[in-house]
C-alpha cells in the first residue's frame, strides 16, 4: 500500500509505545478546522513502525479525553478509532471530526491559547483573533446585548425616516409613532432589566449597527473595524468603476441598512450586462431571478456577519459574477444551506429587523432560491467557500461554459449543449448538432470528461454525455423537486 504524504486532512505519528506528546495539538488543530486522520505508528517520513500495545495506547486516547485538565472537550468515540495491519505492522487510525460552531475551541491544560489550528500539512496555535472569533461563534446570538453611553442621537435620522416608511406600508400604527417608540416596538431598543426602580430601554448593539451613524459605530467597544465595502469591476481589470464605503463621496453615515439599500440598488442595476442569453430563455425571468438571488445573498452577508472581527463584509461585481464576502463562518452546513431549513443567524437582532420590513422574510429560504436560480436558467452554479472565520458566495450571470474562459471553443460548445439538452447525448449527436468533425470532438471530449465538467456512460456505441452532475447540483435538484411536489399535492 502506498502512503500519501501528509497534507491539511491527514498526519502521521510514530508512537510505538504510548501516545505522543504532540498528539493532543494535532487532535486540537483538526478538531478546530476541518477534522482529519491521525495514523499512529507510522513517521512522518513514511515509514511503518507499527505499535506494540494497541490496547495500552487506546485506553490512554481516552483516559485523557475524559480529563477536562488534560483537553476540555471529547468529540471522538469507539467509531472514531480504526486497529488495522499495515504491511505486517499494526497501526491505529482515529478520525477527528470537525468540532461543531458551538464546541469550539478544542483546547488543551485547560488554557484557551492552546488552542490549535491546522495550516497545510502543520499545526500552529490559534492567532488571537481566531481564538476570539471562534468564542464569539459559540455564543447564539452576538448583537442583543445592551449599549451603554449610546441612545438616539447616535443614530442616522435618514435611515429611520425609510424604515418607518417601509413598517408603515404593512403597519399603519408606526405612522404616527416617535422614532423612540418605533425602536422600542422593533427591538432596537430593549428594556434593562438590571434597573428595577423605572422602566429604562438602552440601543441594543445590532440597532446601533443597523441604523447608526458611522462615527458613533466605530466608537463603541469592539467595532471599531466595522467596514462595508461594495466594488463595480465590470469591464475594469484594476481598478473598480463604483465604490459604496465609509468615506466615499456622498456616503457619509453607512450603516447596514443604507448599505443594503444603496448596494441592493446598484446591484440590480449590473444584471442586464452584455451577455446574450440563449434565445430559449425569457429575459424577464432572469433578470427577476437574479434579483432575488442578489437580494438574498445580500441580506444573507449582512445577516450573518461576524461584526466583532477585525475584517470587513466585501460585495464585488465582474464581469461574469457576484462576490458576496463576510466575516464570520456559516453556522450551518452548505448542504443544509442549499436545502434549507432553520437557519442559524448570529445576530438575532438584525435579523429581526431585516424581516420586519419583508427583507429575507421567509427562514431558511435564501439557499434554495439562490440555487433554484442557476438551476432554471441553465447558469454556472454558485460556489460557496468556507474559511476558518468567513464566508464567501459567487453567484453567477453565466452558463458553465463561460463561467470557464480558458476552455477552447469546442469545449465551450458541448458544454453550452449539454446545458440546454435534458437526456444525455451520443457522441453522433453532438457531433451533428454542432458541426463537429471527429478529430475536434474527441479532444474536446477527452478534456472536458478529465477535468469533471462531463460523465461519460455506457461503452461503444452505447456511450452517452452528460454534464457532471456535482454535490451542490444535485442538492438543488432535489430541492427543487421536493417544492414540486409540495406545490402538487397543495393543489390536490
């Protein structure tokens, strides 16, 4: 059997006698990123010692797992350890998984800095920002908390003035009412139930957020890194076209909601780009289908945002798609966020006032509407990258093939079929619908199935190509049949 070599998943330990010393900062860094397999026996140059005692080196993995002043939490069982022979040599694999959002950090001696976390093939202790982002992401709920020294004048009047237009539309009472008493009704300002002489209501810390003025956000304690920032690079290699930011010319008190306004806006405004679309979709339905992806995906970062970090939300157009980057990792899954369900918001408050004005307004909604929208109008699906504290989503304007400029013409073209055909189509078929000769077909094909963008199934004459159906694809698939269904059996 050939070893791989070790990498960000996997690492080697030679421990033939007992556990290794440095075991526990590797069962730390994999436990705090992405989990892995620790091999025990083997060095980290590949060589297969195998261990002596087996039993001796598992009873004490999980003496020490139990002893809060040796590790502070035990995220393995039996499951997770592996006794197998390896070219006559005994050797044990144990699993790590991922700790969940709210079991971390994973740390050891009953210190927070021993904390770890897994770069490459190395572990390293986690930098100070991480161990605080990864406390921050164990709590529920980061903006409720009640602000002292802040009240009313510390927010933007503009942005009251469009929000109780936007209540009064649904609700008639804010009409009338004080903004004071309109922050007090949405939750921006909450009761402090430590003074019990008076009824005494304080600006929560997502009601600052969300409609203060920039100089009275970065003054209170932990946001003084807030930043938004919002680049146009459409047909602009370097430098963008259109920036929205604290400081800019004209946005002089950015908030979350008038950032999400004015952005919202713009964004909208870049969806009738030059591409052509292909003549059997209605461009009516793509752009009211983008909208409403750039509409959840925006309230999504927004909603989400690890505001306490030392790193900003960053929106960006190109050319081909849409870059939604915030700070703070996904709470959930990708595949629960594609299918939906209950979601997990960091800011509770936010949140709320986001849903108060129809914004986001259906839970868990955001995935699948975003993933329906590739899915109907035959786009390059989006891609969602997770960091050890953020989140980034590229919604795409174009099909798989342009969403891939170094592929050749001929590549291009098969793929653009496979796109609009619903069955699989032979080789004659594509050769034939495309004017393809033999020679051409055959390179094009053999790159296209070698890089993952083409199945090939069946032999012979019996070969069929499809696209490659991938995990996120499949997962919006699914859940677009599901709603199918739903709406079948409601008409019933």
């Amino acid at each position: 059997m050939k070893l791989r070599p070790e990498g960000k998943h996997l690492e080697y330990k030679k421990a033939q006698n007992s556990l290794p010393k440095d075991f526990w900062e590797t069962y730390s860094s994999f436990a705090n990123t992405e989990g892995g397999r620790i091999l025990l026996g083997i060095t980290d140059d590949l060589e297969i010692h195998g261990v002596t005692n087996p039993q001796k080196i598992q009873n004490e993995l999980f003496t020490n797992l139990n002893n809060t002043q040796k590790v502070n939490r035990n995220i393995l069982s039996d499951d997770n350890i592996l006794v197998q022979t390896l070219d006559g040599k005994t050797i044990i694999e144990i699993l790590v998984p991922e700790a969940s959002i709210s079991q971390k950090p994973i740390y050891m001696n009953q210190n927070p800095k021993q904390s770890w976390i897994r770069d490459f093939e190395t572990d390293r202790k986690a930098t100070e920002e991480e161990l605080k982002a990864m406390l921050r992401n164990s709590q529920d709920d980061l903006d409720s908390d009640l602000l002292e020294g802040f009240d009313i004048l510390d927010l933007d009047e503009n942005s009251l003035s469009e929000y109780k237009i936007l209540l009064s539309q649904s609700d008639s009472r804010f009409q009338s009412m004080s903004n004071l008493d309109m922050l007090i009704e949405i939750g921006a300002f909450k009761r402090d139930r430590t003074v019990t002489e008076k009824l005494e209501y304080k600006l929560t810390i997502g009601g600052l957020l969300f409609f203060g003025k920039y100089n009275s956000i970065t003054s209170a304690h932990g946001l003084q890194n807030f930043h938004l920032d919002y680049f146009n690079y459409i047909n602009s290699a370097e430098r963008w076209r259109d920036r929205v930011a604290p400081g800019e010319p004209g946005y002089p008190n950015i908030n979350i909601f008038n950032f999400y306004r004015i952005v919202l806006s713009k964004l909208i405004a870049t969806i009738d780009s030059e591409f052509e679309l292909d003549k059997s979709l209605k461009r009516t339905t793509y752009v009211r289908d983008i909208e409403v992806s750039l509409r959840e995906a925006l309230a999504n970062s927004l909603i989400h945002t690890d505001y306490f970090s030392e790193d900003s939300v960053k929106i960006e157009v190109y050319n081909s798609y849409y870059s939604f980057f915030n700070p703070g990792k996904m709470k959930i899954s990708v595949e629960e966020f594609i299918n939906g369900g209950t979601p997990k918001p960091r800011n509770h408050t936010i949140t709320n006032l986001f849903r108060k004005v129809g914004i986001s307004e259906r839970a868990g909604s955001g995935g699948p509407q975003i993933f329906a929208t590739a899915q109907n109008n035959k786009l390059n699906f989006p891609n969602i990258e997770l960091g050890q504290n953020s989140t980034l989503i590229q919604i795409w304007k174009v099909d798989i093939a342009d969403a891939h400029p170094d592929l050749e013409e001929h590549e291009k073209a098969i793929l653009k079929l496979l796109t609009k055909e619903m069955l699989p189509q032979s080789s004659r078929e594509i050769k034939d619908k495309l004017g393809l000769s033999k020679h051409y077909f055959d390179k094009a094909i053999k790159n296209l199935v070698s890089a993952n963008f083409v199945e090939q199934t069946g032999q012979g004459k019996a070969t069929k190509y499809t696209l490659k159906t991938g995990t996120r694809e499949y997962l919006a698939s699914l859940q677009q049949m599901f709603n199918l269904l739903q709406s079948y059996h409601t008409l019933k």
